[in-house]
C-alpha cells in the first residue's frame, strides 16, 4: 500500500520540531561546559520530582479534552487542568520547603530552590495542558512553534545565568521553568465558560482519565525517574553520567518521536471519536515507522557519542557514553511506543494503562533492588532494567492494537453497498463515511452523487433528530444536502463536497424562534436548491412561493398535527379553538396542497394530504441504527433504580410533574435516581422549571445533565432502566406518540407515561409499562415503585419487548426507503411511486421529540 504524501503544512510543522531539538542539543553541549557534573545531576534529580509532579498534576483532564466529544466538555476540562496545575505547583515547593526543615537544611538557597522547583512544576504542568487544547484545535504548528521557543529561552537563559556567574542547579531549574513558561503563555487561548455545563456531569463523564489515566501517568514518571534516584544513591558521578545518558538519549525520541506526538496523537484522536477503524491503520503505520527510525537513529547516536564523548563534553563526561550503549534497548522501545502510548487511554483502556504502569514500576524497583543491596554492579542493573522495559514496552503496544480492534461502533459501519470516502478539511471532523460535530453526526456515503441539492431550511433546533434521519436518507439516495437551522456557533461551513451547514443565532424564546423564519427563508431562498426539504407549518406560504418563482418541488415534512397544536395552544373557549384549528387547517391544505409533496409522521397525518391528491409518506420517528444500533444489554434490577426523561422540560411536556415526581420518590424510594436532561426550548421555560425546583427544596435525587447530542442518546439510555414521558393532556397530545418512546422501547427501559391514547396503544404494542394520570406525580411514583417491587419480572418483560422492538421500530428499514422514493420522485430520478412495496408501520400518532 503506497503511504500517502505528506502535506506542506505537516513537513513545516516536522520542520519546526526539528529545529527546536538541535537547539536543544546545542543547550546540553553548552551546559555540559558551562556547569559541573554534580550541579547537573543535581538539577536532574529535583527536575525530574517537577516532571513527575507536573506531569500527573492535571490529572490527564487535558488529554480527556483533546478527546472530548464536545466542546462544552473540553473547556471545562481545560479550565479544571489548569488550576490544578497551579496547585500541585505550590503544593510541591511547600513539601520542599518542609522536607528541607525535618532534614535540617532549611537555609535561604534551600528555600529559593524548593520555590524554582515549585515554579517549574506549574510551567510544566500549564505548558503540557496548553499543548493538548492547541491539539485538540489542530493548531499543530503553533505547538511546534511555541517548542521551538521554550528551547530558545531556556538555553539562552541557562547560559546567561552562568556567564553572571550562578552555576548551581537553582539557577538550571530557573532557566528550564522560565522557558517552559513561556511555551504556556504563547499557548494560551482565553475560552469563555460554557454556560448551564454542570461540572460534576463533565468529570463523572470523564472519570476515567482521573482514576485510572492519572495513576498511571504517575506511576510511569516514577518509572521512568527511579533509576535516577537510586543512581544518586549509588554516587553523585552516576546520576550525573545517567542525567545526560537520558538526555543525549532522548534526543532522536524528542526530535521524531515525542515531538511528533501532537500530530499523531491529534489525528489518531480525532479518528477515535469519528472513525475509529482507521485509527488502528493510523497507529500501526506510526509505530512502525518509529521502530525502524528509532533503531536506526538510536543505535547510530550510541555508538557515535561513545566514541566521541571525551571531546564532545568533557573527560569528566566519558562514562554517560558507557551508560548511553547500555540503555539502548529502553531507548529504542521509548522511542516508538510514548509518542503514541495515549491511544490506550483514548480508547478508554484507562484500566489496562494503570495496570501495564503499575507493573513496570514493580519491575523497575525489583530491577535495582539487588544493586541497592550491594549484590551486582550498578551496570548489570541497568542492562537488565532497559532489557525489561524493552519488554514492557512491546506489552503496551498488544494491548493498544487489541483495544483500537474493538474500538468501533455500530454508527461507523458503511450502510449497505458503500465503502469509505476519504477525508476532508474543514471544521467538521470527517473521517471515512462519518462526520461529526459537537451537536450531530451524518454518514457520507461514497454512491456517486446525483449532483442535485436538497436545501432543508428549518427553525429546529441544529442537531434535531428527525431532520437529522430525514438528512441522512437523503444522503445515502445519492443527493447532497444543505442544512439551515438554529443554534450552534451561528455561521456557515461546508467541509464534505455532499455536505454544507448554515447555523443562524439560537433563540431564547418561542418568539424569538418565529421572528427568526424571516432570516431562514432569506437563506434557503438564496440557496441553489434542486428542492427544498421544509420542517416548519410557519415556512409554507414562503416555501410556496419558492416554488413558483423557481418551478422546482417543496417537501412539506409535517412534525406534528399542527391544526390541533395550535387551536389548544393557548386557554381559549371550545367554540374559538374549534375556529382557530380549522383556520389553521385551512391555512396548511392551501398552502402545502400546491407544494410537491409531504413526509409525515404517522399514517393518519399522510391520509390527510392524500385526500387532497398530494403524494404523501408516512415516517413515523423510529430510530436510526446510526445512533441507536449498539449491542442491547440486559435490563437489571440495579438498572431500575436510574429513571430517566429525555424530552424538552416545558409545562406542557410535565416539567412540573417531574419536580414533583422526584419529592415523592425521594420520599417512597430514596435509592431511585432521577435523571433529565436540560432541554429547555427558551429562557423562559428553564426559569420556570428552576423555580419549581426551588419551590420543591432542591430535591437530591433530581439530576440534571447537559443536552445530549442526537448519536449519544443511546449510551446514555443504556444506563437507565426506566424512561419517562409526562406529557400532559393538550393539544396533540392524544394523538401523539413521542420520539422518545421508540428509544426507550428499543434499548431496553420500561416505560412509564401519562395515560393517553396514543401513548397507551403504544406500551401495549411494543413496550412494558405503566400509564398514569397525566398531572399526578404521585400515581407516576407509585408506577415506578411497582415496577421495583416486581422487579425480575419486569426486567425479564422488557428484555423480550426491546428484542421485538429492535426489528420492528426501524428508521432505516420502514421509513428512509419512502423518504428516499418520494424524492426520487419529486426530482424525476428514479422509477416506481413514493412508498411502494413498503409496508406501512404499525404505530399510532405523531412522533414529537
């Protein structure tokens, strides 16, 4: 397979790193010069407490940002690291300082270096996590500049130090701090705090990369600095020749290999959270090429610096050259393995990292026990630890190769008959067929595009799940896709030749959300469409004016039984909201019946349009296997106790219910946690529910947690025994069955709701349940109680029902063909009617969200 060429851009980031390594190298010739062996290994030993510390003192937070799947989360986590880097800063200059006191060498130099050995901590802690947030922003080369920069200014500060004539190790550990430093403030990018992220959801979401990502990077400093600290036990002149056998040493790893690592860590990342196939190609490419130019270039340096190193550095220096041949087999394994050894941590293999750590520091410390007890020679014991670590390193390499194998989900699979595409640039992440953003994700089928455009202008919020199923049939029928919608960073990209995005401005308010519709009509009129994909009843009299000014077909995607919404919208007397449905039903068949076509959500909304000789389908909102096709785990009595509601929080919808459904759990069953997300349509309707919560005393069992984008509802349910739907009895409600039914049917929850008869027909058709009064949040705690009281029964129930729903709630199966026809058909580029030889879904009702 031929290996792809490098960018012009990845060759001047190489370039940079390059650069900053033979500035390096000309600092330790400087320093070897300029400062003697015992201020140097000095300088050694306390540095490597600061790397240790500074290192794990982020608690891996920065590496889970690089790796988060949204933005809100990276920042948080970014924040957290930062101020943690701060406070192990000081924590360890106060340890210094206490240490010297109980040994009694507490003097002023001993205090001005446990202050520099603070200083460094911190720098290097800051500097680390700054790198990872450029990472993550795929700002490789501001990382490769700002490293050139650290060595700039702590070479030239070491120098300067010695030319005014400090040469202690204070002055090195100053100097090395100062640079580092620095790289921390040119990599500084201020990020304005996420609002409603509640940080106790983000680093439960991340926990891993703190107990277990973390331990294990402490435990790999200790690892990888034990030999230094016994060499200082062993002779002043060891840990000297040691400190500068590792830096010579690390130079070829830093200069290829480390200093590489945020590239290949970057897009192995990214490919992680969007492709995770091709991160396993990507890693065993890297690794191999690593080997080979770590052999080479490792084996060369030893040999060259042992034959050189009397002349090179000094006569004191000759025995680091011993010391350097001895280490080569660690060196080599070092090289090719810690560039890329963060893929096991990204493949959420924390455990296996902690472990693999954990039992390389126990052979490091039974490597160099005998020579601490005087039974073989200093020389024998580091030969036999670069040989074992050597070892280990090939263990870590099994283990991440087997964890990228199992690292890839269902949504990455090619729908039937595609392959991969390649990837593109852009602010989306695009890898093989997927792309993904902070707020949703589409697969890019390679099937030749028909070379037309589908617009879908909409005032939905961006991430929508329908319009999301809706998009994606779109897609795989060969079409390319335009999307407006609300919400997001407002802007427009287009990174994926099928796929461009416009976002306008979120709003706070139902009434900010129709005085948008002006703007998305502007957008999708200006739009060179071959047809426009509407999701709103208020762009019909737009849409239709499109479409006789242009000729070309509207799709009226019909959401939800508008006539009855609105009427009952607002308290009004029954002869007024009978007069108002019927204007509002007059308004949509004038309007939608001169339009191309509709797309409804249930079978007696598309008989409405077909009675007024419109083409129409029926799409109730089942789930896409994209986002909800992973394995089905087995319901549990545990699981039961985890109840969750999943849709928008307004008065309507039984917000008020669920404050008072949580005080009567938290009353009858104190172990029950309820679980909502803060889906809030305006300011208004998250006031009102704050406020209930305030009213209700805050109660301990309510949590709530962050929107959760479309493609990760799935792995949130799987953690839920119990899901909920209080929506109460107005408007279309009746009528309606909610989209999060299906979810909760198909991945295995029992499911408790207001005693409706749509919903109701529902949980006797495909689900285990219980329906309730709609306004009684005792009646709903009542539900969930006896369904604990009974709790193997119910678990075995639900089981059986998710395994039937799985096959017979399917998006991809029952409705993305009728979608798919009926465009076809609107644009004249396929043969048969819309929906046929497609058998109609059992359900009942509109799907709402």
């Amino acid at each position: 397979m031929a290996l792809p060429v490098p960018s012009r851009d990845r060759v001047q980031t190489a370039a940079l790193m390059m650069s900053a390594q033979a500035v390096n190298l000309a600092g330790i010739l400087l320093v070897t010069r300029l400062y003697t062996p015992a201020a140097f290994g000095r300088y050694a030993a306390v540095a490597a407490v600061a790397a240790v510390a500074g290192g794990a003192g982020a608690l891996r937070l920065d590496v889970a940002a690089a790796t988060a799947a949204t933005e809100r989360d990276a920042t948080l986590l970014l924040r957290i690291a930062a101020r943690l880097n701060g406070v192990v800063g000081v924590v360890v200059a106060l340890l210094a300082v206490a240490w010297a006191a109980v040994v009694g060498d507490l003097d002023r130099p001993a205090f001005v270096e446990a202050v520099a050995l603070g200083a460094l901590t911190t720098a290097l802690g800051l500097s680390g996590t700054m790198v990872y947030a450029r990472v993550r922003d795929r700002r490789y080369r501001l990382v490769a500049v700002v490293k050139l920069v650290t060595t700039l200014v702590q070479g030239v500060a070491m120098v300067a130090f010695a030319l005014l004539g400090d040469r202690s190790a204070t002055v090195l550990l100053a100097a090395t701090a100062l640079g580092y430093a620095t790289g921390a403030l040119l990599l500084f990018r201020p990020r304005p705090p996420a609002a409603g992220v509640g940080v106790r959801d983000v680093l439960r979401r991340h926990r891993p990369f703190m107990t277990a990502s973390a331990p294990a990077s402490l435990i790999n400093g200790l690892t990888l600095n034990v030999p230094l600290f016994v060499a200082a036990a062993v002779s002043s002149v060891a840990a000297a020749d040691l400190a500068l056998a590792l830096r010579v040493g690390a130079l070829p790893s830093a200069l290829l290999g480390q200093a590489l690592m945020p590239i290949l860590f970057g897009e192995i990342a990214h490919q992680l959270r969007s492709s995770p196939r091709r991160a396993r190609a990507s890693y065993d490419r890297a690794l191999a090429g690593l080997s080979v130019a770590g052999v080479v270039l490792l084996t060369g340096l030893a040999v060259g610096t042992h034959l050189a190193a009397p002349l090179v550095f000094g006569a004191e220096w000759a025995g680091a050259a011993t010391v350097l041949l001895l280490l080569l087999p660690f060196l080599v394994g070092q090289f090719a393995v810690v560039p890329l050894s963060q893929t096991l941590a990204g493949t959420g293999g924390n455990r296996q990292q902690l472990l693999w750590d954990v039992g390389r520091l126990l052979t490091t410390g039974l490597v160099f026990l005998p020579t601490l007890a005087g039974w073989i020679s200093w020389s024998t014991s580091l030969l036999s630890f670069s040989l074992a670590m050597a070892g280990w390193y090939g263990g870590h390499v099994l283990l991440t190769r087997a964890a990228l194998t199992r690292a890839r989900p269902v949504e990455d699979r090619p729908a039937s008959g595609t392959t991969p595409t390649n990837p593109y640039g852009g602010d989306m992440i695009v890898d093989a067929d997927v792309i993904t953003t902070a707020h949703w994700r589409l697969r890019a089928p390679t099937v030749a595009s028909a070379g037309r455009t589908v617009c879908v202008p909409t005032v939905h919020p961006v991430g929508d799940r329908r319009v999301l199923r809706c998009a994606q049939a779109v897609l795989d029928a060969g079409f390319d896709v335009h999307l407006i919608w609300l919400g997001g960073e407002p802007g427009e990209s287009r990174p994926h030749p099928r796929v461009r995005e416009t976002r306008l401005p979120e709003p706070t308010s139902a009434r900010q959300r129709l005085r948008l519709v002006p703007a998305v009509a502007a957008v999708a009129e200006r739009t060179h469409a071959d047809l426009w994909h509407i999701h709103d009843y208020y762009l019909l009299p737009r849409a239709r004016r499109w479409s006789r000014r242009t000729g070309r077909p509207v799709l009226y995607d019909v959401h939800e039984y508008y006539p009855e919404y609105y009427s009952q919208r607002f308290a009004a007397p029954a002869p007024v909201q009978h007069a108002a449905r019927r204007l509002v039903a007059g308004a949509e068949r004038w309007y939608a019946g001169r339009l191309g076509a509709a797309n409804a959500v249930s079978e007696q909304l598309a008989d409405r349009f077909r009675a007024l000789g419109l083409p129409a389908v029926a799409t109730p909102n089942y789930p896409s296997a994209d986002a909800f096709a992973r394995p089905a785990r087995p319901l549990t009595p545990d699981l039961l106790r985890r109840v969750v509601h999943t849709g928008s929080l307004t008065t309507d919808y039984g917000a008020d219910v669920l404050v008072g459904l949580a005080v009567e759990l938290a009353r009858r069953a104190p172990d029950v946690e309820v679980l909502a997300v803060s889906r809030f349509p305006s300011e208004a309707a998250r006031r009102r529910f704050t406020e209930a919560v305030a009213r209700a005393g805050h109660p301990t069992n309510l949590r709530m947690l962050d929107p959760v984008p479309a493609h990760e509802v799935a792995d949130l349910l799987a953690t839920c025994g119990i899901g909920l739907s209080l929506m109460q009895d107005v408007g279309e409600a009746r009528l309606s069955v909610n989209s999060k039914f299906y979810e909760y049917a198909i991945m295995g929850l029992a499911v408790v709701t207001s005693d409706l008869p749509a919903a109701r027909h529902f949980v006797e058709e495909h689900a285990v349940g219980r329906c309730v009064p709609p306004a009684s949040p005792d009646r709903f705690a009542q539900a969930i109680t006896d369904l604990l009281a009974d709790a193997e029964a119910t678990c075995a129930a639900v089981d059986r029902a998710a395994a039937r729903a799985r096959d017979e709630l399917s998006w991809e199966r029952t409705c993305a063909p009728r979608l798919r026809a009926i465009v076809r058909h609107l644009l004249d580029v396929g043969d048969g009617l819309p929906g046929q030889a497609v058998p109609r879904p059992t359900s009942v009702g509109v799907d709402r969200p």
